[in-house]
C-alpha cells in the first residue's frame, strides 16, 4: 500500500511518508516502554538468599558431619566396638593407616577398610604406658 501510494506522490514525497513514518513509530515505541525494572541487585537478591539457605540447610551441616566421621576414624583404637558400613558389629583388633581388622566372633576377622567404619558404640581407655609406676595404695591393698 504504502508503495502504490509513493508511486503517485514522487521520489520527494516518498522519502518524507517513509521518515515521518518512521519517526512516529520511534515516538510510539519510546512512549510505550515499560518503567525502568528493579536495579540488579534487587535482581540478584533472590539468588543470593537461596545459596544462604542452601549453604546453612545442607551444605554445613554435612561438613560438619565429614569432619566429626574423620575425626572418629582418626582416633580409633585396638579394643573399639564399632559397627561397619554392611551393619556388622564387631571388636577392633588391629588399626593400620587405611584399614583395620575387626573381630565379629571368635576366630573370625574382617579386614575393612577405615572409611566404612559408621560408628563407634564404646571406646576403650587407652593403656597405661607401661613405665607408669602403680600407685602405693593399689601395693598396700593387696
């Protein structure tokens, strides 16, 4: 249409319908913009707030959880009772770096592998170092 009509106007006139129409859609398109949004941390605010959550919900409380299971495995001694990983509960035997052997009944030994060690249900006192002299009352009771 708008070229049916420039061949009747002229190569002059044809020039001002194409600027003014231009020109008035650029006024339509400016005057319709939507207001300015929210600044970008407005934006940001959201994301933020969902990493915090997910940082203090899951993401501490599990290493936390890997600390304390480290530190158990650190300080396993011969004579723990543990329970391992499949469920079997047993005695320490002997502690090695990356393993240990535990006694599930007599004559029966499993060597398992330290990190599958789930809990430790009763700790054994360390042995006295046997340069420890007895006390005089523990002599003079017998």
């Amino acid at each position: 249409m708008l070229l049916s009509s420039a061949r009747r106007l002229g190569a002059a006139t044809v020039s001002a319908v194409i600027t003014a129409s231009l020109l008035s859609a650029a006024a339509h398109a400016g005057a319709a913009a939507p207001p300015a949004g929210p600044g970008l941390v407005m934006q940001l605010l959201p994301l933020i707030a969902i990493f915090a959550i997910f940082y203090f919900l899951l993401i501490r409380p599990q290493q936390k959880r890997a600390k304390e299971h480290r530190e158990m495995i650190e300080n396993l001694r011969r004579g723990d009772v543990v329970v391992t990983g499949g469920g079997m509960i047993g005695k320490v035997k002997r502690v090695a770096d990356t393993e240990a052997t535990v006694t599930l009944a007599e004559n029966v030994d499993v060597r398992v592998v330290k990190g599958t060690i789930m809990e430790v249900r009763s700790k054994t006192e360390p042995a006295p170092a046997n340069d420890a002299k007895p006390d005089a009352s523990e002599e003079s009771s017998e």
